[in-house]
C-alpha cells in the first residue's frame, strides 16, 4: 500500500542581517529539490511585510521522499549554513 502524500507549511525567520545569503542558499536548495524523484512541490516565499521571514510550501510523494530529502546532501547543506530557524510547522491534506 502507498503512503499518503506529505503536505507542509513551514514558517522559517532567517538571522538578522543574512537574508541576501539565504535566499542565495534557498534559491539552489529548491533547485536541487525540484530534481528529487518524490518531491511534487517546494517553494519558498518571502513574507512581503517581514523580510525576515519566509514560507515554506512543500509536497512529497510519501514520507520515505520526505525523509530521503531531508537526507539529502544539499538539504543538509542549507541547514549546516545556520541562516534560519523553523518558527511553524503545519501537516496539511487537501480539502476535496
């Protein structure tokens, strides 16, 4: 039996001062996710009255593509950097 697709919204508040050097970093993370096999959505948005903070939207296949992403090297990579902190986190299904 297939599992049910992973839907998320992430809330992330980048450090002060590093936002030009997360959105380089963010830019090549959606990148490279956008490849990943199980990986069906993944943006990320800045909030246009905060510039520090931003919005994650995301959609795996399964968890076992969620987990092989977070597993991934450039995902590691983008945390290693420290230029963010996750504030929110929320599962969602869509409504249908």
């Amino acid at each position: 039996m297939k599992s049910q697709k992973v839907e998320s919204t992430v809330i992330l508040r980048c450090k002060k001062g590093k936002t030009a050097e997360f959105k380089n970093a963010v830019i090549k993370l959606v990148k490279e996710t956008e490849k990943e096999l199980g990986c069906e959505l993944f943006r990320i948005f800045e909030n246009k009255d905060n510039s520090e903070e931003f919005v994650l939207w995301e959609i795996f296949k399964n968890e076992e593509a969620l987990e092989a992403h977070m597993q991934a090297a450039h995902t590691k990579e983008c945390f290693a950097l420290g230029l963010f902190e996750p504030i929110s986190f929320i599962r969602h299904i869509e409504v249908k």
